[in-house]
C-alpha cells in the first residue's frame, strides 16, 4: 500500500522531505502546504503534487509531515491531529515542554501515531554505536556549525536536542539527576536571547555526558564519544564512522629504562544503512501501519525536550 502524505512547509529541511516521499516506493506526495505560493508550487510541480496555501487544502491524504518553522509547530500539530492524520513533526515538537505534553496529550486522545524528527536516531553509525553500549561512564558529543541566518531560535533547540536525545538513549533512556549549561551570544545576526554556543553537563545516576553545540564555528562537526571501564567508541557522524578503542595492557620497559610500553586494540565495525530521512520515514511508515509501537515512539519524545527546557533554564552567560 502506498500512502499519501502532506507536506507542511518546504523551506530547506521540507524539500529534503519532499524528495524522500516522493522518491519512497511506500509514500507519494500527495500535497504540499506552503504559504509562500511561488517556493510551494514550485516544489509541488517538481515532485507531481498539489499546493495549498493553508492547512485547509489538506485533501484526501493518509498522514502529514510538518517542516514548517518551529514557531508554528504548534498549532500546525493540533490542528493536524484534530483531524485524526498520523503525524511526523521535525524537530522539536515545540519550543517549550508544556506545549509538547499537549501535542503528546492530543495524539494520545486522538489515538494517532505521533513521531519526532529526531533525525540522529537514524544515523546507521549511531545505531551501531548504541548497539554496542553496555554501560555508559562518560558522553561527550559536540555539534558545531558555521552560521545560518535561516536559524531563527538558538542552538539548544536547534542543534543541542539531537544529541541530548541521543545521551539519553546512551543512558538508558531516563531524565539526568542534574543539569548544568553556560551559553555564548556572540553573533552580531543572532535575535535578542539566541543562544549561539551551549555548553552542557548532565549528570545521570551512572555516569556524566558533556555535549557542545555551537553555530559560530568554521567547519561542520558532528562527533560522540562513549567511554565504558573496557572501552571506548568514537562516532563520526557526518562520515558516518565508528571506531572501537580498547586498552590491551600496560607494561613497563626492560630494566634500566624509563616509562611503560601500551598496547590498544581498534575495531572498526562495517556500517551499513540508508539516508538516516529515508530509514525516518520508513518508521514513520510503519507507525502508521501499525508494525511499530506507536506507544513507546510517543514517550519516547518528551526526555530531550525535557533535558533541553532544563538547560535553557539552568542558562548562565
């Protein structure tokens, strides 16, 4: 069965699912709503869809993808669920957790499979990476890009809620015990209050995790660490790489000189997978199908927003 879906927004992350519906031997783009009628018809007509200005030219579709700015998400999302259609929204949810219970709340009540963009999830390198995990000690993970003025909020909903997200999961998927943040604004572009670099500790009952997210850096960088008592696993996720360290012994040098000669093993397991937007909409796809759980997708949400409002809270700088 191939489902028609709705598009709602096509700026830049929009197209990139425009592609991917409509490319999916699952999916067809059905229509896309955008108020801005010379980019939606445009996108429309390359992809073989309808467009509509507005939320009431849904049409006849079997579910809807929203990409639509983030303040918007809101009330796109209720109205969306209102009408009963499966529902995928990029990331976040909404920009404060009280909105995001709400929209959690309503699909609940709807009975409507309700997903988050948290697109990382579905990094083949990260899943491989999780996989391996036994017990987390220490996260670190860093997420620095050159600036985009499109970015309207800060880094923390913008850049930091991926890999909080995927700390989370490393954790085992439970709320740390403490939170503590220091922020930068620095860039001249940036709106009143927008956050351009975060730094963040989390502290869980087995571990800490240190992530980094910055939108004033030179280069794109994309990188986890995951340090456990006999390992330690080094993920590239733009390469979509990962490295397994691990110390094979320590011994000192024949008699008469100084310091220790080490020994480390590497393993550097084979990473296989789609396009992470492809592997999302097949979940999204099976939700809807009802071959994935749609309880657990739910809860699985509202940690990192949760994480993220801490952080912003807890801001200093």
């Amino acid at each position: 069965m191939t489902h028609r879906i709705a598009l709602v927004g096509c700026g830049s992350m929009g197209l990139n699912h425009a592609r991917v519906i409509a490319t999916s031997p699952r999916t067809s783009l059905s229509v896309i709503i955008d108020p801005h009628e010379e980019i939606g018809r445009a996108a429309a007509e390359m992809y073989g869809a309808a467009w509509a200005p507005e939320l009431d030219g849904l049409g006849d579709v079997d579910a809807a993808v929203i990409a639509a700015p983030t303040e918007y998400h809101h009330g796109l999302a209720r109205e969306v669920i209102r009408v009963g259609l499966p529902l995928l929204v990029e990331k976040p949810i909404c920009p404060s957790v009280e909105e995001t219970r709400e929209i959690i709340a309503a699909s609940e009540d709807a009975g409507t499979p309700l997903m988050c963009g948290l697109l990382e999830r579905f990094n083949p390198a990260v899943r491989v990476a999780l996989g391996m995990v036994e017990e987390a000690l220490h996260v670190r993970s860093e997420r620095h890009s050159p600036y985009a003025p499109r970015i309207r909020t800060g880094v923390a909903w913008d850049l930091l809620v991926h890999d909080v997200d995927l700390v989370v999961q490393a954790f085992g998927g439970g709320h740390p015990d403490a939170v503590e943040v220091a922020v930068g604004e620095f860039h001249p572009s940036s709106l009143p209050g927008a956050e351009d670099v975060m730094e963040a500790v989390m502290r869980f009952g087995s571990g800490i995790a240190t992530v980094s997210a910055s939108r004033i850096g030179q280069r794109k960088s994309r990188t986890m660490v995951i340090w456990e008592l006999d390992k330690m696993i080094e993920v590239d996720l733009l390469r979509r790489g990962v490295t397994v360290y691990r110390h094979a012994s320590v011994e000192e040098t024949e008699v008469g000189h100084f310091g220790f000669r080490q020994r480390t093993e590497m393993e550097v397991p084979e990473i296989m997978g789609a396009e992470p937007l492809v592997s999302q909409l097949d979940h999204f796809v099976d939700l809807i199908e009802g071959t994935a759980d749609v309880d657990r997708e739910r809860d699985s949400i509202l940690p990192a927003h949760q994480v993220v409002e801490s952080a912003l809270a807890a801001r200093v700088g």
